[in-house]
C-alpha cells in the first residue's frame, strides 16, 4: 500500500530517544458549583513506542482525566491544569500553540473511546468519518478518503466493506462498531494511541476479538499503547507495565505480572482479592469497605486511608510518595513503586 | 420509504375528517342563530329566515350538513357564503396576502432566528449569549398585540417611516412591518431553540471524538456540530409555516392587511359560518401536508429514524 | 430533603459541571462499585433524587427566585387586590379633564399612572386586572394538565388500539389553533365570563400536555421497577399512579409552567379582539384595546396594562425556564 511513504515520513523525522510520552507532576481541577474537584494530583507516566501502558482504577481516580488531558480534549473550563508536563517526543504539549497541538491529535496521538454509538456521528456514514480523517490531515479528495475509509474497514477485518462504507453508526453491531473507533485510530498510523475502556461496553466474547486485534495492529505498527481499564482481566493478556490509580494519584507501578503475583499496595491488595476466584468457591467475596473519595474533599495524609486495613497515624498525617520497591533483601525490583508506608508489609503479606 | 408514507398518508384521512367535522360542529351547532343574526336589530320575517335557512342546508341534522358539506368541498367547492359570494372567491382574494405575509415573516425568523441561536449557541455566557437570551425572553413575554402597538407606534407615529396601517396590501414593502411583528415570537423560539440544540450537541460524544481527531473547528462546528444540531430547529420551521399564517388574525386586524386573518375575524363575528369552515378547512390541510412533510425531512436529516 | 444531599459527604462522584466526565465516568461506575464498594442504596437514593437535586438547583438560581416573588405578588394581588389601592377600579372619575397624565407623586393613589379615557384610575385597573389573568391562566392550566396528563397516560400505558384512537383524537385537537378555535368557541357564548374563557382554551389546549405525557410514560414503562412492579401483581391503577406517575410527571410540569405564561397572553389577545373578557370584569386585554382610540395623545394609557401584562406572562415563562433547567440536568 503506502509502506514507502510513511516510512519516509518516519526517518525525516528526528530520531528520539526515550519515552515517546511522559507525562510529569500533572494536576488537573474541575471547577464546580460546589467547589474545585481535584480529579489528578500529581501523576507521572510514561510509554516508550511498542509499549504498553495500562492504567487501572475505579471511575473517578483520574485516569481518564488525565488520559483526556494528554488528548487535550478537556473543556477549559470547567478543567484546568495548574501544574504538570505532558510531553510528546520531549516537548511539552501544555505549552503549544493551538494548532500545533491539533495537528498532533489524530495524527500522532490517537484515541479509542468507550462507547462508540455516541462517539461517532448518528448523523454521518462511517465512510464519511474515517475518511475525514485523510481529508483534514492530508487534504486528499473526496474519492480517495472514501477508498482509504474501505481499505481501513478492511484492515480492522470489517466484512463486505465496500457495501457497508456508506452505512450509519447504528447500522453496525457494537464490535464491528470498536472496530471502526480502531480504525479511526489507525487512519494516520499515529506513534501512540489512548484506549479508554475500549471493550466495557462489549459482550465478552467480542471484548477478547477486539482486545486481540488492537494489540496485534499496535504490534505491527511498533506504536505505544495506554490502556485505561478498570478491569483486570483485560489488563492481564496485553499490558506490558500497570499503573494504578486512586484519587488522582498513581499508587502503584509494576510490570503487569509481579503486580498480580505480589501486590504492593493495599489498594491494589483489595482489588485482586475481590475478583471470584473458582477456587475459593462458597467463601464469601471480598469487597474493600467504604466508598471512593469526594474528590471536592480528599482526606489529608494518603487518600486511601479510611478504607485501608493497614492505616495508621502516619497514613493520615502525611502523604506517602511513590516508594522503589525492592525485595526483603534490598535487591531493586525494576520498575516497580508504591505508595504505601507499609509496601514492605504489603508486599511481603504480613 | 414508501411504506412509511402511505401509512402516514392513512393516519392523516381520519385526523382531516376529525378537525373538520369538530370546527363544523362548533360553528354550527353552538347556540347563536347565524340567520337571524343576519338581520341585525331588525325582526326577521320567519318565512324568509326559514327558506335562507333551507338554501344553507341549516335546517338539516348537523351530520348531513357535513356530509353535504364535504361532498361538495372533494368537487371544489366551498360553499356560498351568506353574502351570496362564493367562499373559494373570498379565499382567492384574501389567500394571496396572507401567504406574502407569512413567507416574508417565515424567512425573517429563519435567517435572523438562526444566527443568533448560533451566535448565542456557540459563545455561551458571552454578553452576545446574556443579549440574545433577554431580548428573546422579553419578545416571547409581550404579546403580540403589543408588540405591534409598540412598532405601530415608533416606526409610524414616531419616525414617520411607514403609514400606521397598510394601504395596499398587495404592495410587498407594505408588509414588511406586519411581516416582522408576525415573525417575531417564532424568532425568539428559533433563536432559543438552536442555543439549546448547539449546547446538547457541543456536549456530545461525537464532538469529543471530533476534536480528539484533530479536526479543525470550522469542520467540527459545519460538519458535525451544527448538521447535527438544526434537526430539530428544521422540524420547528417546518410546522411554523401553517401556524404563521393562522396566527394571522392579530397582526392583520391591527396593521389593516387584507389577508385571511382579518376575512376570519369578521367572519367569525358575523357568524358567517360557510366563510369561517371553508378557511379553516384549508388552514388544516396546510397544517397536516406541513407536519408529514417534516416527518419526512426529519426522517431524512436523521438517519437513525427508521421508517418502520 | 436537600439537606441530606448536603451532608453525604462520600460522594464517590465529584460533579464537575459541564465535562465530558459525566460520560466517561457514569457508565463504568455500577459495575465497578459493585464489586469494589458496599453501598447503601437507599441513602444513595434519597441523596441523589432527581426532585432534591432540583429544589436544590432552583434555590440558588436568580432567575427563579426572581420569578418566584413576582408570581407570588401577583397572586396576592389578585385575591386581594383592594390591599394595594383605595380606588374604585370601576368609578368613572369624570372631572373637568377626564384623561389625566400619571401623578408621580400619587404613590399608590388613584392618580398614579393616570387616568383613561374613562376617568378610571389606571393604577386601581391594572391591580384589579391581575385577577382575571391569573385566574384564567392557573384554571386553564390546572384542567389541561389533568385533561392532557389523563389521555396520555391512558395512551401510553395502554399502547396498542387504545393509544391509536387516543391518539388521532388528540391529532385531531391539536389541528385547530388555539386562538382561532377559541374565537369560535367564545362566540357561541352571549356573555362571556372568566369561566367561559377558561373552559375554551381547557377544551383546545389539552393536546400538548397530553402528547408529552405519552412520551413520558412510553419511556418509563420499559423501566425495570414497573416491569417488577408488574411481575408482582400490581394493579393497574396502582402502576399508573404509584409507579409510572411519579417518574413521568417532571417533563409535564416544565411544559405546563411555560404554557401558563401562553394562556395569560391567549386570554388577553381574546379580550383584546372583543371575543374574550367582557366588561365588568377588569381585564389587561380589554384596557389595552380601549387605549387604542387614545394611543397617540394618551401612551400611558397602553403602556401600564401592556407592562403588568408582559411582566406576567414573563415571570410564568421565567419559572417554567428555570424548572426546566432544574429538571433537566441534560440541558445544564
């Protein structure tokens, strides 16, 4: 197809070392009728081109906050970022001009959002929407955006697309509908794309096609990959790193399967344990007591504190930062981090 | 499709013969003798009263009366009214005037309607929104009487722009006035109902998916947000056109058109029932062809209406 | 009520006004809650009902409260109009000069906004004039709102046949304008009073109510606490009213508030035609066509009626508007 082209587009740019984004110290608020809702305090990340990314958290923790800050698709206000760097390819975003940054999304960073009947247009075809994409980054014709929309159908293995280029959004079933969110994502073979729940609104079975599909298209394309989720399950198969997030903070941060061997945090403790597990059947199910915060008025020390079984003075006093963890010995884990006063003890079950 | 209209062509049959037998029933079965109305002050000869009332049909069962009626009405013909002078004549003349006065009134709460919905809609909490929604909530609080004094009073009395009343109804400039004052309220409508339309969308899914594709904003706001947000402002229009032209009545009678409006007035004052059926008759059948011309271009602006 | 919603202070979702993230959150949120958090689902309940929330919203919006106390006002005046002035409404004051100019100073006297052609105190008519307006307004409310409430809740419960035909007889109502129909109507009345203004435009404006009704009962029949409600052996009279009423009622109301400002105005364009109010009863409608003959020497004359009247119909459409919006998080 146009292999050639982009990958002359690829090595006229400059080559870049490190992370292709990272995103550093953000905050962002919400102004509210009721006061400002401290949504993300605070988080740093990073994703290196290939990689995958997953951020898990219960609705509210700011992972999808942040995941539309990176976008910039908040709306200023009622948001605002106080605080924090997101850059791409080692520049800060925050600090570009407008059109510089718009240039950027879509063809650079691209998103997936969670439910794709109210993410595309009701009112346009699916041809008209991915080929929308060539039309405003690449200014092709009419014609041709509408034969690059159907070889994108093809890509993302939507059958009959030729026939079905100039059907509506609800004319398609939910997973052929992700399919197209992808291909939308796919249209410019941006370095790095954002996934927000992208199978939470699908039947189980659909959820594992289109989870394969996205990983192997990131694969082929070596591009880098956030995976917002709330769902464990999804996150296991795929995921290269995990961060997870509570209260606009990250608590945690492993390599996706010492995180489920070895928890950290006990946040991240309480999740584990309150998924059904086949061998622990008849016992009672564990759930973390209380509720998530108010993000309007956080409790001072470490968010989680009230829920937490292990809470003392200290975890209301002060607020933990993101501690290396190593092992009983002091051998470093690589890339691994909470922030929990008692990670050791976490970590090591006591 | 063409399913879709045929049954929606069935549902309008019992609808017309409904609103037509209801309007007969409450012109001619209400207490008031038309005839001897007629007569003014003056007795009225009981002979003469009763053979009037025989050419007119009056003596017969309310139901024949419509039944005689509409049999006549499928062959064209709307009847005589009590002045000897055919209703479709009346109509002829008055009809015209009305329509003038309701398409110049249509396009000028369209075109004026509309920018400002969009204006408002799109910079919201700006002066310009804070402007658009006083003026608008002040024109839907007057009445339109009033409003027409008021415009009588600045544009006529005051800067001597236009006569008070109109002298030729025919003459097109005449009616720009009236024309404003008749459009006015469905202004104020337009204008707030594309403010909220444009605010829904802005929120919606499919705006955030435009940005996130990195689209430039004239494109987000003509291709996705405002398409999107006039369907319903488009249905609104659609149906405003038969109300215009029945909302008449006020702004003719008080500007002096010669239109529908004020041939209805009189009529009705008069108990000059053949003249009062036979306009309404019409005014329905504008109001029935409108509304399933809206459901059809709603169906075709909106693709997710199915035409089950 | 309110109060609870105030001192919940384990809201697990911040409310951060207009945002994409009441989409992004709402949705994932009764699944993951579910399995990670107890909840109390009938403290939740209370909280987060959609009337609390609204009287909630209406008492910090200006608009309403503005609304609110010129409503009540006119409400007063109009059962108790003889609090506010001294003057006979009806007395022709015919001294030498019959068409006085307002009396700034009379405050709250007879001559204050002047006198009309008559000799009649404008001020006193336009106190006594509120009655008619308000009383033809809520009357006329009031019974479209049980007429239309009633036909479409028969409509959209029933479905089927019953909806069709309930259906067509409310197409058939709403082909007739309102103030054409009305004309007619009236015209068959030798002397016209309040009541008979109020039982024309009830017979007339019943459709629109009764066609958001429909609505709002074919969407709150699918909800599942009617489906269980049913599976339990409700009655019918029970589901309508208990179950289906209460949920469906909102979008009513909001079209009923805003309709009331219309029937003021409807009542006063009658009157003003000739076809409404008849005198005795003081109406804004039959002062504003009087003043017409007097217009160019004496405004005044239009403009006191004109203003109470538009000030009004004003506040009822200011009310409906803020109830909507409080009613309808969807449009904040």
């Amino acid at each position: 197809m146009n292999t050639a082209v982009d990958t002359a587009k690829r090595e006229r740019e400059a080559p870049y070392e490190g992370p292709l984004l990272d995103v550093r110290d953000l905050h962002v608020e919400f102004v509210t009728r009721d006061g400002v809702a401290k949504a993300v305090n605070g988080v740093d990340y990073s994703v290196s081109a290939g990689e995958t990314l997953a951020v898990l958290g219960e609705s509210g923790s700011g992972k999808s906050v942040t995941a539309q800050a990176i976008m910039g698709i908040l709306d200023m206000p009622p948001a605002r970022i106080p605080r924090g760097e997101i850059r791409f390819r080692g520049r800060d975003m925050l600090t570009m001009g407008k059109e510089e940054r718009r240039k950027i999304r879509g063809q650079k960073i691209a998103m997936i959002f969670q439910d794709a009947l109210s993410a595309l247009n009701p009112v346009l075809s699916v041809g008209y929407q991915l080929g929308e994409m060539f039309r405003a980054h690449r200014g092709v014709s009419r014609a041709e955006a509408r034969e690059k929309a159907v070889e994108l159908m093809e890509r993302v293995r939507i059958p009959a697309a030729k026939q079905r280029v100039n059907d509506y959004p609800h004319q398609f079933s939910g997973g052929m509908r992700q399919r197209i969110m992808i291909a939308m994502a796919l249209a410019l073979e941006p370095d790095l794309i954002i996934a927000d729940e992208p199978t939470t609104a699908l039947d189980v079975t659909v959820q594992a096609q289109v989870m394969d599909l996205l990983a192997e298209l990131q694969a082929e394309y070596n591009m880098g990959l956030i995976l917002i989720t709330h769902d464990l399950g999804v996150v296991a198969d795929v995921a290269d790193k995990i961060a997870v997030m509570y209260a606009g903070r990250i608590v945690e941060t492993a390599p996706v399967h010492e995180l489920y061997a070895r928890p950290a945090h006990p946040y991240t403790r309480g999740l584990l344990d309150s998924i059904p597990r086949l061998d622990q059947k008849g016992q009672e199910l564990y759930a973390i007591k209380g509720l998530p915060p108010n993000l309007l008025r956080i409790p001072p020390g470490c968010a989680f504190n009230p829920r937490c079984p292990r809470a003392q003075d200290v975890c209301r006093a002060e607020v933990p930062d993101l501690f290396p963890v190593t092992e009983e010995d002091g051998t470093p884990l690589e890339g691994r981090g909470s922030a929990c006063f008692f990670w050791k003890e976490t970590l090591h079950d006591r | 499709m063409g399913s879709y209209v045929l049954r929606r062509v069935l549902q309008m049959i019992p609808v017309f013969f409904g609103t037509t037998l209801l309007i007969f029933v409450m012109v001619y079965s209400l207490p008031g003798d038309p005839v001897t109305a007629l007569f003014g002050d003056k007795a009225a000869d009981p002979a003469v009263v009763a053979s009037i009332k025989h050419t007119y049909y009056l003596d017969q069962p309310i139901w024949k009366q419509y039944l005689h009626y509409m049999g006549n009405l499928f062959q064209g013909d709307f009847g005589t009214s009590f002045t000897g002078r055919p209703v479709s004549d009346i109509m002829a003349d008055a009809f015209p005037v009305t329509i003038r006065l309701a398409l110049m009134a249509f396009v000028f709460e369209m075109v004026l309607g509309l920018a400002l919905g969009v204006l408002s809609g799109l910079k919201r909490g700006s002066i310009a929104d804070t402007l658009v929604l006083i003026l608008t909530l002040v024109v839907i609080s007057i009445p339109v009487f009033v409003l027409a004094y008021i415009a009588q009073t600045v544009f006529a009395t005051n800067l001597g722009w236009v006569t008070p009343t109109v002298q030729d109804s025919y003459d097109l400039t005449q009616l720009v006035l009236p024309a404003t004052v008749l459009g006015s309220l469905s202004l104020a409508y337009v204008a707030r109902l594309t403010r909220t339309s444009i605010g829904e969308n802005l929120r919606a899914d499919y705006i955030r998916t435009a940005v996130a594709k990195g689209l430039p904003r004239r494109t987000i706001i003509s291709r996705h947000l405002l398409r999107n947000s006039l369907i319903p402002v488009v249905t609104f229009l659609g149906t405003d056109l038969g109300a215009l032209m029945g909302g008449a009545i006020v702004t003719e009678g008080i500007f002096n058109v010669q239109g529908i409006g004020n041939v209805l007035y009189r009529a009705i004052n008069q108990k000059e029932g053949p003249t009062v059926v036979g306009i309404v008759t019409v005014l329905v059948i504008v109001y029935l062809v409108a509304s399933l011309l809206v459901d059809l271009l709603y169906a075709v602006l909106d693709p997710r209406i199915r035409y089950a | 009520m309110p109060d609870i919603h105030d001192e919940d202070s384990y809201e697990p979702h911040p409310k951060p006004g207009v945002s994409h993230l009441d989409y992004a959150g709402e949705q994932g949120m009764a699944v993951e809650q579910e399995t990670l958090v107890e909840r109390d689902p009938v403290k939740r309940e209370e909280a987060r009902s959609l009337w609390g929330d609204a009287w909630r919203d209406l008492r910090g919006r200006p608009i309403f409260l503005i609304s609110a106390v010129l409503i009540l006002l006119l409400v007063v005046m109009a059962i108790f109009p003889w609090a506010f002035t001294d003057t006979d409404p009806r007395k022709a004051d015919l001294v030498n000069d019959y068409l006085r100019r307002p009396n700034w100073g009379d405050v709250f006297g007879g001559g204050w906004f002047g006198y009309d052609a008559q000799g009649r105190s404008i001020y006193a008519r336009v106190i006594y004039g509120a009655r008619a307006s308000i009383t033809v307004g809520i009357f006329v409310t009031a019974a479209v709102t049980v007429l239309g409430g009633l036909t479409g809740m028969v409509a959209g419960y029933f479905g089927g046949a019953v909806d069709a035909v309930v259906s067509r007889i409310t197409d058939i109502f709403f082909g007739i304008p309102l103030l054409l129909g009305a004309l007619v109507l009236l015209n068959a009345f030798a002397t016209r009073t309040v009541w008979s203004v109020v039982i024309a435009l009830g017979v007339l404006g019943w459709t629109q109510i009764a066609r958001v009704m429909r609505g709002a009962v074919l969407t709150v029949k699918q909800a599942d606490f009617v489906v269980a409600g049913r599976a339990l052996g409700a009655g019918t009279g029970r589901l309508m009213f208990r179950h289906i009423l209460p949920n469906a009622i909102a979008p009513v109301i909001v079209v009923a508030t805003i309709a009331l400002g219309g029937y003021i105005a409807t009542e006063a364009t009658l009157s003003f035609l000739g076809i409404g109010l008849q005198d005795p009863t003081i109406s804004w409608g039959i002062d504003i066509s009087s003043a017409q003959k007097v217009i160019r020497t004496a405004p005044y004359v239009l403009f006191f009626p004109a203003a109470a009247l538009s000030v009004t119909v004003l506040a009822f459409i200011m009310l409906g508007d803020a109830v909507r919006d409080a009613l309808d998080p969807k449009l904040r």
